[in-house]
C-alpha cells in the first residue's frame, strides 16, 4: 500500500508499532526520543519536520499520564508544519471513565477528547476503545478498530480442546461472540459486577453452561490487575473446565497481574501489540494501516 505524502512519528511508547505502520504504509519515518526528568515532566525531541499528512502513534498505557501529554506534545508540534494531523493511540486512556457512576466524579473521557482536539489532532484511530459510549465526546472524527478478529485467529491456529469463548463480564458478550463464530464454536459471558466504592468484583449467577473438559478462552479488552481473569478462572475451574488461556487487545498487567493470572490457573496470556509486552502475539499494525 503506498499513501504518497504521509509521515509516521512514532512516540516513545509505540515506537516499534509505528515503524511496522510506516512500512505498511510505506511512508517516511521519523523518530523521537524522550528524556525524563527527575520530577517525571517528559521532554521529547522529535527527529524531522513532518509536512503534509502526519501520523502520530503513541499507546497511552502506563505511565498513563505521561505517555498522553507525549502525545498531545507530538501533535501539537506536527500541527505546525502538517496539513493534517492523525493520531493514533492504540489503547486510549481513561474510556473506563465515561460517565459519574458516583455523585461528583468527573467524567475524564471528555477531558481527553477535548485536550486532542485542542493540540490539533484531525483524525483520531484506536483499537477496542473501551466503551463506546465516549465516542460522543469527541468532536473530531474517531475510528474505533476492533482486533478481535485477529486475536481470534491466532488462536484458532492453536490445537484447543472443543474451545469455549467466555467473556469475563456481559460488557464483552458480542466481542465473545464474534470471537467464537471466527472458531466456529459457542461463547458466554460471566455476570461480573464491580463495587463502583470499594473497586471488589463479584460474580452473580451466571447462565449454566457445560464447561466440562473443555478449554477455556477468556477474552477482553483489556487485562489491568488481572482481577476480572482471576475471579473468571476461579468460577470456571469450579466446573471442572480444560485448560484456561486469556485473550486481550491491551495487557496493561499492572503491578504483579501476570503472575495472580498465572498462579490462578491460566496457561497462556496472549495480547496485541497496542502495548509493547511479552504477551503480545498479534500485530495490529495492519488493521491500523487500513484504518487511515
Ligand atoms: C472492564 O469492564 C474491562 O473490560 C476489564 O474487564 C477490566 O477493566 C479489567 O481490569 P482488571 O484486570 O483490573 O480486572
């Protein structure tokens, strides 16, 4: 594919995801560094000067705050000499916060939407954002793109034992579901509910499903501490199910998350690379090609 006049800049959280988009795309590539100082402000030095269509990519995973403002600073200097600018942010930041579940909580989505138009940002492309509920917020366009077809098959790649889709919470069901027709097999979703105060999951009765022998894909947006994977393997291992594995776009895996999922029961943790991590088995900068 050969887009004339595009310019890749890949930020210093996505730099290997941007280099495969400007091959992709077969466009030039600029390169960035960033210093840290000791205070953690981040100062990042762009190597070029993008004209004409410029593409920013920068995942904001953690350090979340840092790894945003990186992006909004990439934009903002791109707009002074591009015509338009895309941002690409794989996993974006503070979706789970699209509405006041609690009196007085703000609802930092907009925030978000509004500091990316504010610094320039034309176009903006992510992956499983998630909830598009905050796609209202944003007053330029946004493309959400959905990797699970992808996830999906990789694994149908794997020699799994009569797999069974489940999603850890009702909010993934038709992601699960998507995922399962790609493996032709069935999908369920868990009724997970979290104590918007204390932050504790639990799981409510969920639909009675024959789990027996049968592996397992756990599959979500995104696995953070882990928590929801492991009260999903809990529940399933209950019903005396085959091996576990755990599917995501974005494996944040905070803190020690990788190994409670581990020690919990899961063989495999298996991620896109919209955050740079061991996990990462399915490149996404195709899907992300085609978006633009
Ligand atoms: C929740 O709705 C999300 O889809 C994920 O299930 C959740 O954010 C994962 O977080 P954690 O790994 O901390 O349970």
């Amino acid at each position: 594919m050969v887009l004339t006049n595009f310019t890749v800049i890949g930020g210093s959280a996505s730099q290997s995801l941007a280099k495969n988009l400007a091959n992709k795309l077969d466009a030039n590539y600029i390169k960035t560094d960033v210093r840290i100082f000791p205070d953690g402000e981040s100062k990042v030095i762009i190597g070029g000067k993008p004209t004409g269509k410029t593409i920013i990519v920068q995942s904001a995973y953690p350090p979340i705050d840092s790894n945003f403002i990186q992006a909004l600073s990439l934009i903002s200097k791109a707009k002074e000499t591009s015509s338009q600018v895309f941002a690409v942010i794989p996993y974006l930041c503070y979706m789970r916060q699209d509405k006041e579940f609690l009196s007085g909580e703000i609802v930092t989505s907009t925030v978000i939407a509004k500091m990316l138009k504010a610094v320039g940002a034309s176009k903006i492309v992510t992956v499983d954002m998630h909830s598009e509920l905050a796609i209202k917020y944003f007053d330029v366009p946004i493309r959400n793109i959905s990797a699970v077809s992808k996830l999906a098959s990789f694994f149908k790649k794997l020699k799994l034992k009569d797999p069974f889709v489940v999603a850890p919470d009702l909010f993934w069901a038709p992601q699960a579901k998507q995922f399962a027709k790609i493996l032709d097999t069935e999908s369920t979703a868990i009724n997970k509910q979290r104590n918007r105060k204390t932050g504790e999951l639990e799981i409510k009765q969920s639909q009675k499903r024959d789990f027996d022998g049968r592996d397992i894909i756990l599959v979500d947006d995104m696995i953070s501490t882990g928590g929801s994977i492991v009260k999903a393997t809990e529940y399933l291992k209950r019903q005396n199910c085959g091996r576990i594995y755990a599917a995501c776009t974005h494996a944040l895996l905070v803190d020690d998350a990788e190994k409670k999922i581990r020690d919990a029961g899961v063989l495999k943790i298996i991620s896109t690379n919209t955050i740079p991590g061991k996990t990462n088995a399915v490149d996404v900068s195709d899907i992300l090609a085609k978006s633009l």
